[in-house]
C-alpha cells in the first residue's frame, strides 16, 4: 500500500498538471470561444479577468509541481488546507451564480462537477 506522502505527491502532481492546463488555456483563449460562451457577446473585462485567472492557475500549478520535493509535513498540511478551502469556495461561488442567474450556464455545471 502507498504511503500517505506518495499519494499527497501525486495529487500535488495532478493538480499542478490541471492547473498548468487550465492556466495556458484561460491564457490563449480566443475571442470567439469566448464570445460563444458568452451567448453571443463578447466582453472584453470577462476575457481579462479568464486571462488573470489563468496566471493564477499556472502560479498555482508551478508552485504545486515544486511542494512535492518539501520535507515540511506541516507546511504541505497548510497547503492541503489553504487548497480544500480556495475550491470549496469557487463551488460556492459557482453554485451561487447559476442559481442567482435567468440563463442556465453549462459551463457552471462542468466547473462545479
């Protein structure tokens, strides 16, 4: 059986690589996904902020891919925590908005999944 320090390693791993995906994909996002997404217009501050968000999430993964090679047990605690708490409330943000909105969103749906 794994130990409890392989298994949060390669969760740690796992989360970076999403994160450094989601971070080069918010990044490149083209103006018509975005537009499409955005059911039919285009708005240049939600472009900018998917583009802030996903240097966040490539700071996020970067930091991740390196926390693998800490020793410190209770830093990487601290992070596990910091980590559950930053994604409990991006689903209740999520939830918040879909239910608080006219328009159904699918997007929403698929994040919070």
């Amino acid at each position: 059986m794994e130990d409890a320090r392989q298994q949060l390693d390669r969760l740690f791993g796992f989360d970076s690589v999403a994160s450094l995906i989601f971070g080069v994909l918010s990044i490149l996002a083209p103006h018509g996904l975005l537009k499409q997404l955005g059911g039919g217009f285009y708005n240049h501050d939600v472009h900018e902020l998917l583009r802030l968000y996903g240097c966040l999430r490539l700071a996020c993964g970067w930091i991740l891919w390196h926390l693998r090679n800490v020793d410190d047990g209770r830093f990487r605690k601290a992070v596990c925590e910091a980590l559950c708490v930053c994604y409990v409330l991006q689903i209740i943000a999520l939830i918040r908005a879909q239910l608080t909105n006219d328009r159904y969103s699918w997007c929403n749906w698929l994040a919070i999944i």
